[in-house]
C-alpha cells in the first residue's frame, strides 16, 4: 500500500470529478479483494465481448496513519460498433463486487450501498450518447435501454464468468495490476487487439 494518495487525475471519474469515497466496516484486506472483484468485473466481461483491456489494477494508499482508501482502475477499449457490450462491463463491476461480498459472507446493506459505483454508470451514459446511443437511469428512453435492462444483462455475465472473475480479483489482489494479455492468459479467454475483430 503507498503512504501518499495516487495522482490527482487517478481519484477522477472521466469528468473531472473526485470519485466518492466510501466509508466500509470491512477490513483493509476485504476491503482490497472487493476493489479487485470490482476491477475484475469490467476486465473479464469486457474481454468476453471482445474488447480489447490494457490494465486492471488496484489503487491503495493510507492517507493517515491506521487509515487507508482503496479504488480501482481498468483500461480498456471502446468500440462505436458494441456500445451496449461496453455499458453491460460498466454494469458488471458492481454486480461483480456484490457477489464477492455475499460468497464471503461480508454482505450487509450498509456494506452493499458502499459498492454503488455511479461514476460507472454515468460514464456508460455519457460514452454512449457521445455516440448516439440513450441509456435512461431509471426508464427506457426511445431506442435506448434503461440501467436497470442493461444491469440485468451484466447480472447473466457476471453469473456465467464467475469462476474466471473470481481468477482475476485473487491474482490481482496479489500483484496489483495486470495487464490485459495476463488477464486473458489466466483466463482463456482472448484478449483481441485494439479495434480488432470481437
């Protein structure tokens, strides 16, 4: 864990504004794994569609002595031609941490409320409008899908590639970071490359 905070940019959502930090009864090491499960969701279900991941990686750091913040971050690509692919990986990271707090047996509703990850989901909206696609919080816009079609369909994904997430958050746990090729390599699943055929 460092003892200074990360760079600035990497506390950030992609609007330039600090991400929420949540306060957790769960441990530092609970807390770590449930950021890896968190980051492991967007890589794995992101690679099953085709997309191309460059890093997955924990982000930890004590700003005080006896204190510490965890966050998280994965790089991977956007392709105009799958925006509903990119929206349902957004989704999968808190479905994926979720899960991880209930199969270990942490899950409270204080602990849960801690996992919403709404810069996720706004970043799904804004990427995709860029794109002329609608996704509405809490309805189905003309053409579009609501968060609530597109969290169903991350539900599914996270269900079926449970096992190779579960692979993903331990090693990163271990090592910090990985990269997209060691996520595919752990996983079997192919990492393609950017704007590569899905």
């Amino acid at each position: 864990m460092m003892t200074t905070a990360p760079a600035p940019e990497l506390l950030l959502d992609h609007r330039g504004t600090p991400r929420r930090v949540n306060k957790t009864s769960l441990s530092y090491d609970d807390s770590r794994l449930g950021t890896a499960f968190h980051e492991a969701g967007h890589a794995v279900v992101a690679m099953s569609y085709g997309l191309h991941v460059v890093t997955s990686e924990i982000i930890a750091w004590s700003p005080e002595p006896g204190q510490w913040r965890t966050t998280g971050n994965t790089a991977l690509e956007f392709r105009p031609s799958m925006p509903w692919q990119f929206a349902t990986q957004s989704a999968a990271s808190t479905l994926a941490e979720v899960r991880y707090l209930m199969v270990y047996g942490l899950w409270t509703p204080g602990v849960a409320l801690g996992c919403a990850a709404e810069h996720d989901r706004e970043q799904a909206i804004d990427v995709l409008a860029a794109n002329g696609h609608r996704i509405g919080r809490d309805r189905v816009p003309a053409g579009g899908k609501s968060w609530g079609q597109v969290r169903g369909i991350a539900l599914r994904k996270v269900d079926r590639l449970w096992p190779e997430i579960q692979i993903v958050a331990h090693a990163m746990n271990e090592n910090t970071k990985l990269t997209g090729d060691q996520i595919a390599a752990m996983t079997g699943l192919t990492n393609f490359p950017l704007g590569g055929a899905a």
